[in-house]
C-alpha cells in the first residue's frame, strides 16, 4: 500500500508546487481534448439526430459501423493519422506531424463515433416519440435535426462528456502522432507513459491522481450546469 | 432564455480555447526549429535536457526530440519526418546512408550496454568472462531473461550477443521472453519478475524501479553502445531544413558540444563518452 501512499504524496507534492512545466502539460492536455471535443460535436451530433430520423438506404449498416467504432483502438487512430500527416503521406505538405494540431485531429477522429452513436440512440427514442407532430408540422429535415438535438440537450451532455473522457485517458493516439516532445506535444497521458518508463512510479500514479481530478473536475462542472438548467427549465 | 444565455457562456470559452490554441501554433511556427529522432535513452537519461538548452540558447533554433526506438526513429526519418537522426546501432546508419535517405553518418558519443539481473544471480553470470559467456550461463540454467523483442539499437545488440552465445535467437518460451516495449518499461517487467536484461548504462542509472536488480556483467568490447548522427537526405525530402540540422550537427560535433556531453552527469557518474571524428577529448 506504501506505492499509493507515495503516489498521492506525489501528487499532493506536485500540486502544491505547481510547477510551471506541471502547468504547461496539463494546459496542452486540456486544450487538446476540450478543442476535439467541440469539433467532434459539431459533425457528431447532427450526424447522430440525422441516422436517427432519416430512412434511407444502408443506414442499418451505417449505424452498425458507426457503433464499432466506438471501439476503435486509439493506437490504430494514432497510425492512420500518421501515415496520412506524414511528410510522405497524402498531406505531408502540411507539416502538421508533431503539432498538437495533429493530436486535435487524432483525438477527433477518435470520439467523433462515440458522440455521433450516443447521440443517434438518444435521440431515436425522441424521434419515436414525436414522429407524428414534426410531420405534421411539416419540418424541414435541418429543423428536425436542431430540434431534437435542442430537446434533448440535457441527455446529450453525457454523450460529449462521453467523447471529452475517451479523448483526455488515450494515449496511443497521441503519442504516435504528437510524439511526446517537450513544451510543444508533452501531454499528461504521455507524461505518465514517460515517468513509468523512467521507473518513476509513484510520480506517474500522482498525475495519474491528477489527470483524475481534473476529469472529475470537468464533469462535475457539466453536472452542475446541466442541474441548474434542468431546474430552470421544469 | 437564461438557458440560452448559459450556452452562448459556455461557447465562447470553447471558442476561447481555440483560439488560445491557434495563438500557441502561431508563436510555435514563428520560432526556428527541428525534429529530431532519437533513442528513449538519450531522452529518458536526461542527456537531452542538459545537452539541447544550450545549443537553443545560443543559436535561437528549438530541438524537437521525438524519443522512440532506434527501428521507429529510422523508420520517421526514412518518412522525412525529421530532420536529424540521433541513434544508436551503426549498421543500420549505415545502411540508411547507403540507401540515399541520410547524408553522412558521423560518430558522437559512446557508453555500454550492460547486464542486469536479481541480486541472487542464479546464472552465475557475475563469474562469466564475457557478454557471450553470460548469456550462455543464462541459457543453460534457463534463468528468466527478458528480452525487449522490438527493433531497438538494444535489441539488435542483444541479438548479436546471443548469435555469439548459441549461434541462434532463443526461442521464447518460460525462461525467454520477449517484452515488445521500450528499455524502461522492459526494466520495471525483469524488475518485478526478477530476470535478466541487457540495457544500456544511461537508462539503467537514471531508473528508478530497480528493486532487487543489479548490475551484473559489464566491460566487454562486445557491449560497447556507439550514437551517430545523420542529417536527413534534403535531396530526397525537399522540406528537410538542411541549413538548420548543419549547425546543429556542427555545434555537437564541436569542441564545445563534446565538452558539454562529457561534463554531463548522471548520479554524479559520467553515462555518455563524446567520440566525435577528429576531435581528442578526455
């Protein structure tokens, strides 16, 4: 037990020195993650309301795929990005191998399906619900989709939280494509991936601690905003 | 309505942090810099740290390192996605210049690799006059030995040592394994399982998880660790910031950046020996 004594010492160590360098890989990591988030939201969750509402053809398969890539492994994200931003891949002119801007998109690829699959099973029920009203209403198909996707904000505060919690805990991605290099693609997975490597155990278990805290941080955040509005609302 | 005015809070800190992001990209493409691929142990040694300050402060130019293993960096800058390599096994240098991907390789710095296992010593290798015959006591007592299994610098050492030994790869099975990960994730693995395992000296000293390992065969020309430096091929990858990777080939080449490897110290002892062509140092 004296390893998590240690790892909370540790934590409790960092935290308190706030070092500036503590400051600068937990800021990368937050930006990173909140920054695939919203992009992953903005194609995910209309793409989600959308599989939910329209009939067409293929999109029983469609929606099969989209649900096993939910588990999409993030090394296998982190490959294909690369092998795409490389400099001898489609968009190696771009220099973006090594930026966060390629861990942005990595990480966006990779929760893009978590939020649009969440979001097609929260709102296919609503659909049900209020298939008759919006026909006969005659809504045009971008009203119905912002339509669901307003009604059913409050659910779909759980589906981002979903993505932000996949994007923040992977590590694979990440590495492969940002590399790991200091001040400019050294995030907290990857610092943990590091310190472990270096047999700095319980220095790796206290941002570990860290890492945790600041999930539990955005989430409880979103709780309470989600609370208050939902007392507001009725 | 309040709800409204809620969200529109909550995505103007979003947009907030995008921009604050595109701010960071801005600053980071404003200043000079190069990739560099190298080894965990140059980066996990803390040589890095000591060594590429230096350089930035005085030539304004950033170090990127991207620290894998000596197969991976290859294979990056094979890609041109770095502008210098940093790495440590000599025939595949060379074979990367002979295939037209590097420039020239030159020597730099050297250490050694050397043997770690539990305290017990059940091989008794601590009595073994060689790296050869080391790993021959280990392979007949059939002690563990965990072997990185990747296409690390280390590993083609240890495979070279093991061809010396038994004119063969040893099959995996309970007393070889083959961890598939880098030199320090492989130590905490022997660390835990009380095995054997080649590792390279700076790594060794700056690991921390060494529980009941110790060192226990070392000096043998065998288990010397040469690091060499490549410039990427500009005439193959266009982007390739040759003028850049020059100076800083240059600057570790020099007297200067001899000295500064050789004055770095690890727990107070000296990891890295500067060898750099033409240069004498001490």
């Amino acid at each position: 037990m004296s390893d998590f004594s240690e790892a909370f010492a540790a934590a409790l160590a960092l935290i308190l020195n706030f070092e500036s360098s503590l400051a600068e890989i937990v800021g990368l990591s937050l930006q990173v993650s909140l920054v695939a988030v919203f992009i992953a939201s903005l194609i995910g969750l209309p793409l989600g309301a959308a599989l939910a509402v329209f009939r067409f053809p293929g999109r029983k398969t469609l929606v099969v795929i989209l649900n096993a890539l939910m588990g999409l492994p993030p090394v296998v994200v982190g490959l294909i990005v690369y092998l795409i931003l490389s400099r001898s891949g489609p968009l190696g002119t771009l220099g973006l191998l090594f930026t966060p801007t390629a861990m942005i998109i990595a990480q966006t690829l990779l929760i893009m399906p978590i939020i649009a699959a969440l979001t097609r099973q929260s709102t296919v029920q609503l659909w049900h619900e209020y298939e008759d009203q919006f026909k006969s209403l005659g809504a045009g198909p971008g009203e119905t989709v912002t339509a669901l996707l307003w009604d059913d904000r409050f659910n779909l505060v759980t589906t981002i939280l979903a993505g932000f919690g996949r994007a923040s805990a992977e590590v694979g991605a990440v590495m492969i494509v940002g590399g790991n290099i200091d001040h400019v693609t050294r995030v907290m997975t990857t610092t943990i991936a590091l310190e472990t490597s270096k047999g700095n155990l319980a220095l790796a278990l206290g941002l570990g601690v860290i890492l945790l805290c600041l999930a539990l941080g955005v989430n409880a955040a979103a709780y309470l905003i989600n609370e208050a509005a939902l007392k507001r609302h009725g | 309505m309040r709800i409204a005015v809620r969200l529109i809070a909550v995505w103007s800190v979003l947009a907030g942090l995008i921009h604050t992001s595109s701010l960071i990209a801005a600053e980071q493409s404003i200043e000079r810099f190069i990739v560099m691929a190298s080894t965990t142990s140059t980066v996990n040694s803390g040589l890095f740290d000591y060594l590429l300050p230096k350089f930035s402060n005085k030539f304004k130019m950033q170090i990127r390192v991207v620290g894998v293993g000596t197969g991976q960096a290859l294979r990056i800058a094979r890609r041109g996605d770095a502008d210098v390599l940093f790495v440590h096994h000599k025939e595949s240098e060379l074979a990367f210049v002979r295939d037209g991907f590097g420039v020239k390789r030159l020597n730099v710095m050297y250490n050694d690799f050397i043997i770690v296992g539990p305290q017990v010593d059940p091989a008794k290798i601590k009595k073994t006059k060689t790296a050869a015959a080391a790993y021959q006591a280990i392979a007949q007592s059939r002690a563990v030995f965990v072997s990185r299994g990747d296409d690390s610098g280390t590993h083609k050492k240890s495979l070279a040592i093991w061809q010396s030994a038994i004119n063969t790869k040893p099959k995996s099975a309970i007393w070889y394994q083959e961890s598939g990960a880098g030199m320090g994730a492989t130590l905490n693995i022997a660390s835990s399982m009380e095995a054997y395992t080649l590792t390279d000296r700076a790594t060794w000293e700056n690991f921390n998880n060494k529980t009941t390992l110790k060192i226990l065969f070392e000096n043998d020309p065998l288990l010397q660790n040469q690091y060499g430096i490549i410039k990427v091929n500009p005439a193959l990858h266009k982007h390739v910031k040759s003028q850049e990777a020059e100076i800083f080939i240059k600057w570790v080449l020099s007297a200067e950046g001899q000295a500064t490897i050789n004055t770095y110290r690890l727990n107070g002892k000296q990891v890295f020996f500067a060898n750099a062509p033409g240069k004498k140092m001490n």
